[in-house]
C-alpha cells in the first residue's frame, strides 16, 4: 500500500508515520506534505497512491481547499483536532477520521475499515468535500460578533461588524476597522478566524496575511502571474494581492 501524508506539525507527522509503520511495517509512505499549496501541486499531476492522510488545518490554510483544485477519488483518512460535533461531518464521505492525538487502536481500527473496502472490491466513492465543509459550518458555533482587544491597560471590545480586513505581522494578527486607522491585535490566528470564527459569507482569506470584508472592496484590478489586486473604500498603505491559487474561489465567493 502506499499512502501520502498531509500534516504541518513535524511531531504529529512523526508520530503518525511510527504508527502506521508499527500497524504494518511494508505500508510505503511516498510523499508528505505540510501546506494546501503544495499538495495541490502534486496532486495536480500524481495519483499513484492508494490511501490519503489529511490533516484539516495545515501552515496555509484548511485542508478543504485542495478539494476545489484536484478532483480525488481515493480514501481519506482525516486526521483533526476538531470537538466531536463538527466530526460527524465526516463520517459520511470520508473512511475514517483520527483524532488528534492519534492513538495506536484508533490507527488500527482505520485501517482496518480501509483493508475491508479494497478487500470488497468496493470502487471509490467521489467525495464531495464541498460539502463537508458546508456541514461543519452549519454545525459549528454562531460566528463571531466581537473580538476583545487591548489599548495599553484597558481591554476593550471591537465588533465584526466594524472590521474591514484582518492581517497578520509574523505570528501578530490585527484586525482593522471601518472608521478608524488604529489596528488592534487580537489573539487569534488567521487559520482559526477562516475556518471557525468569521462568517464566510462576508469574510474571504486572499492570502497567507489578508482576510477581507467584502463590504470593504471598492474593485479589483488584473494582477501579473493570473492574480488579482484589492482595492478598498479606504486608503491602505499596505498592498493586497489575491494568491493564484485563490482567484477562482475569490470570484466565485464575490458573485454568489
């Protein structure tokens, strides 16, 4: 059997490598990865394995976005720190899930299911990861209404509603409001406010440092290498390129 791994985090990469080895020793792992734009790059080209390791929230983003560029018909294994409740998603159109941390009987049982499949003969099922991920949105939490943020001493608190773009300076993340050039940062990740904390309907990532509001778009310009550039209502003195990778999802999330 040859599988691929996809998991940002070097440990869990480790780990899960040692456990599938220890579960069966001649299992080849041919390729890991630790980024959506990477996967998709060998995806894009290479089907010449037999069963997919996939983490949810990789170094650039969450793992679904993949699933809008490379057509995949082979199992999934999802591996996910995600509660309970968003999991039943899964178990619909995936193999199996394991929650992290991985534990060897979890690995064990996983596989197993996989071995039942190919031993059936069973094809492979299309999945549409589209709509898991329309799932969990829908199981997930109410969105965001406010952030907290501090001034000094004081702590107070910033609503969405007045947010124009979240971006990020390193590991620093600062949200920007309508009326005012004063950031606040925030303590949350740009991975988090994607994939759980922003509604998607008003909010879309364009890059590994901007997030938008798109009532904060005045227009959008052509870009070199097939991008797109942002422009705001207000003045920013910071430049905003849509990634390549994101300018289909980005129109189709601007015409919807």
């Amino acid at each position: 059997m040859k599988a691929i791994i996809i998991e940002d985090e070097s440990l869990a990469r480790e780990r899960l490598r040692d456990l599938i080895k220890k579960y069966q020793g001649d299992i080849q792992i041919v390729e890991e990865f630790d980024s959506v734009e990477d996967s998709i790059d060998y995806l894009q080209s290479h089907d010449d394995f037999d069963l997919l390791f996939l983490d949810i929230q990789l170094s650039d983003g969450l793992s679904f976005e993949i699933f809008k560029h490379v057509e995949i018909v082979k199992p999934v294994i999802f591996t996910t720190a995600y509660e309970e409740y968003s999991i039943q998603a899964f178990k619909v159109n995936s193999i199996d899930y394991l929650l992290k941390p991985i534990n060897f009987n979890d690995l064990q049982a996983s596989l197993d299911k996989y071995k039942k499949i190919v031993q059936s003969r069973m094809p492979s099922n299309r999945y549409d990861y589209t709509e898991i991920a329309k799932v969990l949105t829908m199981n997930h939490k109410q969105y965001k209404k406010r952030f907290i943020v501090k001034l000094g001493s004081k702590i107070q608190f910033k609503e969405t509603s007045q947010i124009d773009y979240i971006y990020a300076e390193g590991k620093i993340v600062y949200i920007v409001l309508k009326d005012s050039n004063t950031k606040y940062m925030i303590d949350h990740t740009l991975e988090e406010l994607e994939g759980f904390l922003l509604d998607p309907s008003f909010f879309f990532r364009i890059n590994r440092k901007f997030i938008v509001k798109i009532d904060a778009i005045r227009e959008l310009k052509n870009h070199t290498n097939n991008r797109l550039k942002v422009f705001l209502h207000r003045d920013c003195d910071m430049e905003m390129i849509v990634s390549r990778e994101k300018v289909s999802s980005f129109k189709r999330w601007l015409n919807q």
